[in-house]
C-alpha cells in the first residue's frame, strides 16, 4: 500500500503543465492549438523539439509559433534547462503568463476554496470562504461564490473584467456540456442552468463539472496522472465519485455527466441512497451512511445535536479507541469500497487507481484487507495487482482542477483567434 501526502509546488512554470502525451494529439484541434498546449506541457521547450514532438516539418512550427507570437500567447526566452557549451543558451519557448488569467473554485458543503492562476497555470492568489453546512439556494451559493471570487481578485489586485473564464464545480449531477445542475447535495433546487446563471451573475465565462472530475482534471494537469495514458480517481467526500481518464482525456459519457461509481448499485433493495434509489454504493459508506449507523456505536448523550462532521469524528474516534461497533461500521464500510473498486478494476482495468476526498484520513477505508478484499474480488487477480494511491489532497488542489478546467476551455479560444 502506498500512501503518498503530496506537496504539490506548481510556482516552477518551467515544469509546465497539462497532459503530457507521447504522441501526436489526435483530437481534432488545430496545429496551432496543438502547438499551444504542448508548449504549455512542456513549460519551455525549442522549436526543434517542438517539431519533433508534433512530427511536423520545422518550417510548420515555425509560421505557426510566429503565429502565437504576435498574438502575445507565446514568448521565447533563453533556455534554462539546457547548459550551452558556448555562446548564447538556445532560444525556448513558453506560454506568455498574462495571456489570460482564469479562476477555479471549488463550491463544497461547508467551505468554498477558489484559485487563481496564469495562462502558464502557475497559481497567483487563493482564497476561501467558510459557509452554512445546510442545503440551500442556488441564488445563495452563487451569492457565496461571488463573495470568494473577489476575495480572490482583490488579493491579486484585478477585476472580474480581467479574468478570462472561471471553472465551477460542485457535487451533484453536473453536466459540463450544457452547463445544466441536475441535481447536486449543496443545493435545494433541481434542474438549473447553472452555467448560465453562473455567467449572468459574474460577468464571466463559466465552465461547470461535477467535483469528481476537477480533482481527476487536477491529477491530469498537475499531478502524477499528468504522464499516465489511463488511470482512474475515486473520491470519497460526502458521496462517492469517480473520473476515468483515457488516453489522457477525461472521459465524461454520452450525457456529459461523469461516472457515478457512487451509484452503481451493490445491493437489490438496499439502503436508501441520497439520490432516491436503494442499494447505491455510496449509501454504505458515504459520510451520512457512516453517521446513519453512528447512533448504533455512540452513547447517545455524546454526540447529541453534533454535526454530522464531528459526529463522524467520534466514531472514527471510537474505532481507534476499541469500541467493537464503531470498528464494524468502518470494516463493512471498507468491504463495500472494496467491492466498488473491483468492479472499476473489472471494467476498465486501470493501471492506477487514485483514491481521495476528505474520507481518506478514515485509515479503515484503505487498510491492508480492505485492498486484499479489491484483489481477490476482481478477475484478473492473478496479474500484476493494480496500483491503488491515496492522495488526502486539499481543497485547494480541487480547486486545481476547476482552474484546468478553465485553462482547456479558454485554449480553444485562444488558440484559434485571429491576430
Ligand atoms: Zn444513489
């Protein structure tokens, strides 16, 4: 078992950023675009390397980089990351910083947390914003989001008119394409055009997804999924989620929705799951799962009238202490994440699966037996067992992902504009 606490640094932009493909993109983008984000991949990279990267004539990059140029989208400096045995450092190329500054946030139960970063993707400013646990308005939330938006913007000393798009994501049923809100457990409301709204309210392009997909864009962009063709990240926070990258794309579905790995079910005629169906995954080991079956553990007198959080503490609490009760809820819940995670294994057969969320400090959930139960349930046990990781990531790094987020929706645009 490999448990890794991460520090990310992301001030280096010569590290770059994005997805890091070996081979030519075939997306369907433009050269140019393609161009601009391997440039931003690498973080600085010459035009030669380019060419060789892209298995396109020099002459191509060079018109199309003169391109970018002008448009103050790229800019060349001397190459750091080579030594020169004489003269000059070559010439790099890299992504000009302030061709547009986007924002992520990450809009969660009972904090937001909002990022700010450059064209480069290296992060300028952070900020957060502490609010109400309770289900409330969409108006609210965006009222909230506003509120932490320019706690942001005044920390950097710029203007919503400066910022290019802002990537939201929430949990819930989001669908990017449309920018519908389905359904998500922040809000009382169903079936809003949240984008939309989002836009009216701020001034500013939006881009929206469910927040199992920021953290996965996150580790894509930024993390160790960054050089991974396929890996999948399940989080673990008030439901279950999951984001499915292949071939270094986030794969989100026909319906745009993600994967609801929280939903599939375990159990015919199960426990009541927070989406109105029964036998959900999530409803055996989400948080109001555990806290569902807490009353069974706790001495009443104990954890009346607690929040949920510190109600979830206590029992976790419990457990480590010896209370055999609180172990068995921890245990089944780990049994139910096992069989959640064979079946991922059973399905896509990912070399690496990342699990996160704020449930990853519950050691139960990832124990030595809980991972054994994920092998000897999944078919292929006799190959190579898969590699499970747990990143117990922060907010911030969520918030990471909403500003990934941003950065893919606006390089289209920018990429294709003309000078
Ligand atoms: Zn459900």
């Amino acid at each position: 078992m490999n448990i890794e606490i991460p520090q990310p640094d992301h001030s280096d932009s010569s590290l770059g950023c994005g997805p890091i493909r070996p081979e030519p993109d075939a997306s369907g983008a433009s050269l140019r675009h393609r161009v601009f984000e391997s440039v931003r991949s690498a973080g600085q990279i010459s035009r030669i390397d380019l060419a060789k990267q892209l298995r396109v004539s020099p002459a191509s990059i060079t018109a199309l980089v003169g391109e970018l140029l002008d448009l103050g989208l790229l800019r060349e400096s001397q190459d750091t990351t080579r030594a020169s045995a004489r003269g000059r450092p070559p010439v790099a190329l890299s992504v000009q910083p302030d061709a547009g500054y986007v924002v992520g946030i990450k809009l969660a139960r009972s904090q937001h947390t909002a990022l700010l970063v450059d064209a480069a993707g290296r992060p300028l400013a952070q900020a957060s914003l502490p609010c109400a646990h309770r289900r409330r308005s969409l108006a609210q939330i965006l009222d909230e989001t506003g509120e932490v938006l320019d706690a942001l913007l005044k920390e950097a000393d710029l203007a919503r008119a400066d910022i290019a798009c802002i990537g939201l994501g929430m949990p819930g049923m989001i669908d990017h394409a449309t920018g519908q809100m389905v359904w998500s457990p922040l809000l009382i409301e169903r079936d809003l055009p949240l984008r939309t709204l989002a836009e009216d309210a701020f001034g500013v392009p939006v881009a929206v997804d469910n927040d199992a997909n920021l953290v996965t864009l996150a580790e894509l962009w930024f993390g160790k999924g960054r050089a991974m063709a396929d890996f999948a990240v399940v989080t673990i926070e008030q439901g279950v989620g999951m984001g499915l990258v292949i071939n270094h794309r986030l794969y989100r579905g026909a319906g745009s929705l993600g994967m609801e790995l929280g939903h599939t079910k375990v159990q015919m005629d199960g426990a009541l799951c927070q989406c109105g169906q029964r036998g959900c995954l999530e409803a055996y080991i989400a948080d109001y799962a555990l806290v569902r079956e807490a009353s069974t553990a706790l001495d009443p007198t104990d954890y009346a009238n607690s929040a949920p959080d510190v109600m979830l503490q206590q029992l976790y609490e419990q457990a480590k202490a010896g209370n055999e009760a609180a172990r068995v809820i921890f245990r089944r819940a780990g049994r139910f994440l096992a069989l959640g995670l064979a079946n991922v294994v059973n399905l896509f057969d990912p070399p690496l699966i990342i699990l996160a969320g704020e449930r990853m400090q519950y050691d139960y959930l990832y124990a030595d037996d809980v991972l054994r139960e994920m092998h000897s349930l999944s078919l292929n046990r006799d190959a190579t067992p898969q590699q499970v990781e747990t990143h117990a990531w922060g907010d911030l790094m969520w918030a990471h992902g909403a500003a990934a987020l941003a950065l893919s929706d606006i390089a289209d645009a920018m990429a294709e504009q003309q000078g």
